[in-house]
C-alpha cells in the first residue's frame, strides 16, 4: 500500500469549512488504499495574530516562549482536522510533535529535525489510521518545543516522506501549480507540468512562493518526488523530480523577476586577494542579504569595480555600512534603487547553444538596457531598470516559446 | 523560603494589559522572596471560540481531539506570561503538562489529576526561576493529551499546591472575595474575610460562581489555605481554611439563591422501598441534575409526595421522561416553573439554636410563603416563589445580621 504524505498551507485550512474540504480530500486519497499522513499549517493569520500578541509585551519575545506560543496554531489545525476526519468515518488522530517525537537541534525559531520516531505511526497507520501532524514545530533534546522557521511546515512534510520513506509528498497549497511565470503579471503564463529540483529552487527563490526553497533543498538531497496542487480544484498541480526524470523540449521552464532590488556599484577598488570579504564581511554582519554579485577582470590590474545587489529596503543600511568602514578602499560609491532582476530558469539550457545571446538580442529588440549579468548552469538573470520590468518579462517569456 | 501557587483566570489574563499587570504582581510576590509556582487559565473567550470552531465541525466533536484543541488555549498564557516576566527581568519558564508531566486519569475532557512529576519544577525553582503552568490539563497514562473540566484551572491550582506542598494558594479573579450574599443585588453585602471550606462549597454550590467546587473539595481534603483575591485591586481577599482555624462570632456567613429552579411535586407515590430510585434513576439516565429532594413521612402509610427541583431548562425533559416512564406510578404530577431556593449558609448554626425558626419567622414577616424546606449541617434552604426573591434575601440579610 503506497504511502503518501499531504501537506496543508495556511490557506487551505483558513476556515472551518475548509478544514471540512480538507478532510473530503484525504478521505479520497485514503478510500483509494493510500496510507496517509498529513501535515497542517495554522489557519492563515493564526501565527500573525499570535506574533503580533508577542510583540505588544516585548519586539524581543523569549525564543523559547515565542516556540510555546506559536507551535498553539498547529496544534488547534491537527485537532480540528482529525475531529473532522472522524466526523466524516475516517479513523484519525493527530500527533503533535513531542508524541511521536520529532527531534531537532540548533536554536529556537530556527531549529532543524534531525530525526524522528516512526514506531507509533508506523503501528497507527497500518492500523487503517490517518495521522495528522502539526508541521513547523518539534522537540530539542531537552524537552523544549522548537520551531524550524516560517513556512516550516513544508520542511516537515518533507522530512516525514523521508523518514517514513513515503511514494510522494504533496504540497496542497492556493496556487494550482508553478507557474512559467507571474500568472497575475503575464496572462499567457502556463502552468508547468514537470519541473527539476534545481529549477524549482532557481524559480521560488525569485519570488515564486510555492514552497519553502529548504523543503526543496531536502527534497532534491533525498529524491522525495514532489507535487504542487491546489487544495481548491482538482486539476493536476506541478511535479517536481529529479532533472534525470524530465525530457525538456524547451531551453528554458520559466521567467521570473524580482522588484525590490538595488544596485550598488564601488568604483576603484583595489585588485587584490581579500578585497571582496572585506566588503562582504561587514554587511553580513549588519544581516544584509547580498544577492547577485559581480566583478570583472581588471583591465589595468591595480583596481577593479565591483557591483552587487541587495534587498531595496536595506539600502540605506548598506550605504552607511560601507561608508564607516575603514577597511573598504574605493574611489567611487554609487547606487541605484531602481532596478529589477530579470531571471530565465530552464535545465534544457545546458544543452541548448546560443540561450544567453537569445535572451541579449530580445532585450536589445526593445531597446532595454542591461545593467549587470550573472549566469549560473541552469538561470540566467539580468538587472535592468524598474521601468522596463513588465516589458522585459512579456518579451522573454514569447521568446522562449513560453506563451 | 515560602512557595506560594497563584493562579489567574481568564479574565484576569483577557488581554495583553492583563497579562503584563498579572507579571507585575508576580514579580511583586518574587521579590518578597517567595518561590512562585503560578497557573494560567486560557484567555477570556478562547476556550469558548475554539469550543464553537469545534461544534461547527461536529456537535459530537471527538473528545481527545476536543481535548487537544481546548488545551491550546492555556498554552498560549503560559508562554505569553512567561514572556512577560522575562521581559520585566524575572527569570521564567512555561512548563506544558507533558513536561513536568502532571498525569492523569479517567475519560477525555473529565479526567483528574494522580499524580505529578516534582523534580524538574523544584530544581526551577532552586534556581530562582517562576515556573508557570497552564493550568486545566493533564496527561493520560498513554501519552494523549487529556482537561479536567470546565473551571478546571482551581483543581490544577490546588493539586499543584498540595503536591509542591506549597504554603498557600492564591485565587486571583475578577471579583475581590466571597461576599455575604451577591454584592450586584444586595449593595449592603460585605466582603467575607475567613470562610471554611464546607461554606465555601455551599456558597459556590449556589451561583456564587468565585471558584470551582471540586477544587474546594479537594483544597478541604489536604488542608490546603486558600485565598481569593481580586487581580485588579490591591485589596485584601477572602481567606479559605479549616472550620477549626475560624472563631465564628455570627450563626450565619451568606445569604445565596438561585432563580433558575423549577419544582416538580408527584402527589400520592407509593410508599415502599426502591420508589424513589425508580423516580430518579430514568432522570439520572437522561442527565438530569436534581437538586433539592423532600419527602414526607407518610400519613396513611400507603402513599406519599415527592418534591424535587432541578434546573429550569430540564423542565420539559423531567415532565417527558417521568410521564414515559412506566414504573413511575403516582396520583397527580404538577410543576412550577416560577420558584427560586433561598438559602443561608454558616458553620456558626450549628452552634446557635434558632437559626431555623428566626429564618421561617423573617419570611412569615414578610409574608413569603415557603414551598420546601431542606437542610443540612451548615445550609437551610428553602424554595419560594421567584418573585419574593430579592425582598427574602434582603430580609435575611439583616436579620442575620450581615449588613
């Protein structure tokens, strides 16, 4: 009997009489002679209203006391779907994390699963039982209720398909699947049938926010296949597998891009080993998250411009960082807060010659200006100007035959 | 040191203001060096939300989910009290039920609590640490997560206390004290500074609703101080001992009535052993509670009236069940729907003869005409018509000198 693992986002178990269309879904995985384990999220706004109570006593809350406070909101989802379940005649229980136990280690709000117990489970599912685990949260190994970050709840849906070595893992969620692009944006986006672990990850850390792109991280280290589908329709969602498993027909999967970015550019730096750490250092230290970065082979080998992105919104915090730092030599600090990253995603581009020049040529055709590039084997992805976003997406998304 | 259990209900933990205000007074009783083991009720209106979120799903919703849901609530205080604490520099910890572990048994959602784990709350405590705990939940023998009842908070305050062998436990809640009578209806009621335990039960037993009663039992039972005391003033609170401890220097303490009875009087039942089993057992079946139950000695030997009360809104189902009834044989069936029972209250009467006659004699004055009488040790009750009501309370509490 295949064993599958059903995982529930905030959405999907918002209301109460979602939580009851939940319950009619797994009660059909399960009347087809699946093995079922399910993982839930709190109901949408739960954790919010819950984090938000916390900062009204202290915008430092105890980690381990926020943990407690927290890990309620999976708790109430695991009880009320379970009750739900039984309601409808399917035996059910939910399983919270210190019953079974899920073990992790590292800090609070921050911790990892490391290992869990299968025996009591195992007994239970076989026993014809549909168990309900709240995801997001487990155990240390002293006692303590930890949570594994924000969007946690995919993290456990993929530890559980490994450990209890399930079929699949299904990600039931508000979106039918992963997009060849932002549906919302650009109206001839398709929904993408098949998709690798790598250009899952490639595509959600630009903004696609299917899943959790550590979930997919596990995923992709365990070979756990993957599903994406809508809690609300009952169309297919979007697999993702390891590439070996895909025929790509196409060079590349998807077009994504991200707004809230900016560009900062040091001029005349020196040319010499540690000059980038000793950028880089400082900033990440002041927890700013630096994303594309680029420098180019020094014509003159005494100095070289460097140029990277960071989240728009820590701009000022890095402008001050790198002014009071003494160690960063430069001649020349400029920025710019308007600009976007453009990304075209696709495994097929490896075997595909002439991809990077396809995508140049298309963006010079609408006379977009490209300001820094970065390439890495499966994305490819430009910063341009703020302006030219939408433009820039339609044209590529065309150009690769995604339409 | 002195080790002292407080425990806050719901209204006294209802908001965030409370909450911080509620670590306020534990850090006050801290700092006058006492080891503080406090328990927290969920916060006002949550247990009941999640009850509905619960009977939207099922009006049977399975009891150990029920359980798992309802205990989400005191978790939440646990860890946002403890938080606060932190926040004001007071070392704290919340302690889930499956931590310390506090187990219990007996069914889902009326379990009761055996036994409790001392070591790892002491050592906390050792090391200056507030231990708070969620109070109304326990854990089975197999490992399920079990409550002991609405209200249940009291019975884990004075476990708890009897357990740590702590030297009182203090009962904050929204009202300052057990007052002589209901201090909303008869403005000249007085705060009752030292009650026993038995009146305490007799009082709370009729609607003076300061705490539960199976705590007071159990609080009797072991000998255990109580004390309740308003969260919101600094006053002086009602103290709760032994009968021995109090020099009672009036016959009466309260004066208390509930007017949501209704009487039922079966005219001319037979007059030999097992009649009134087989009037109350059907009723017992049905969940009927009955409270107050007078029987005359017969006159002719052969048949007999039975008076009895219960709740009002049981009315029409007593009437159903004993005209269905087949073994329940009598001469004529009447109820009144419109009486209230009366009663005074005080360990002093037994001391001091005529209690009953100046009772009677003070309503005669009044002309209130008493439909039953029932006593006990400490208790006189009498049930009258529910519009005497106010003007009988009023007219007792002074003649027992109580205002």
């Amino acid at each position: 009997m295949a064993k599958k693992v059903l995982k529930f986002g905030g959405t999907s178990v918002g209301t109460i009489d979602r939580i009851l269309h939940v319950a009619q879904i797994i009660k059909r995985e399960f009347d087809a002679d699946h093995q079922i384990i399910a993982i839930v999220s709190a109901m949408s706004g739960e954790t919010d209203s819950l984090l938000k109570k916390s900062k009204s006593i202290s915008n430092n809350f105890n980690p381990r006391e926020l943990d407690v406070l927290l890990t309620s909101g999976e708790q109430v989802t695991s009880a009320l779907l379970a009750g739900a379940l039984i309601e409808i005649g399917v035996k059910s229980k939910s399983w919270q994390n210190w019953q079974i136990p899920i073990l992790t280690e590292g800090e609070n709000s921050n911790a990892r699963i490391i290992n869990m117990n299968v025996s009591k489970i195992e007994k239970y599912l076989s026993e014809k039982g549909v168990a309900i685990i709240p995801g997001f949260q487990g155990i240390s190994k002293n006692g303590d209720i930890t949570t594994i970050g924000r969007g946690g709840s995919d993290a456990t849906a993929v530890a559980v398909a490994k450990i209890f070595d399930a079929e699949t893992c299904e990600i039931y969620t508000d979106v039918d699947g992963v997009y060849s692009s932002d549906p919302n944006k650009i109206p001839v986006a398709k929904k993408i049938e098949k998709i690798s672990y790598d250009e899952m990850l490639e595509l959600s850390s630009l903004g696609a926010k299917v899943m959790q792109s550590s979930a997919v991280q596990t995923a992709m280290m365990y070979n756990i296949p993957l599903e994406v589908k809508s809690t609300f329709t009952n169309r297919k969602g979007t697999k993702i597998f390891d590439q070996q498993n895909i025929d790509y027909t196409k060079s590349v999967t998807g077009v994504a891009y991200s707004k809230d970015d900016a560009k900062i550019t040091l001029v005349g730096v020196q040319d010499k080993p540690g000059v980038a750490a000793s950028i880089f250092e400082p900033l990440s230290k002041k927890q700013i998250n630096v994303d594309m970065v680029i420098q180019n082979i020094s014509s003159d080998h005494k100095t070289t411009d460097i140029t990277f992105t960071i989240k728009r919104n820590d701009l000022l915090k890095t402008l001050q960082t790198i002014k009071e730092n003494k160690d960063i030599h430069y001649n020349n600090l400029s920025h710019d807060e308007k600009v976007s990253k453009i990304s075209i995603v696709g495994a097929g581009m490896v075997s595909t010659p002439g991809v990077t020049f396809k995508m140049f040529k298309s963006l010079a055709r609408e006379n977009i200006n490209i300001l820094a590039i970065s390439t890495s084997e499966i994305k490819i992805s430009v910063i341009i100007s703020e302006n030219d976003t939408l433009k820039a997406v339609k044209k590529l998304h065309n150009a690769f035959d995604l339409d």
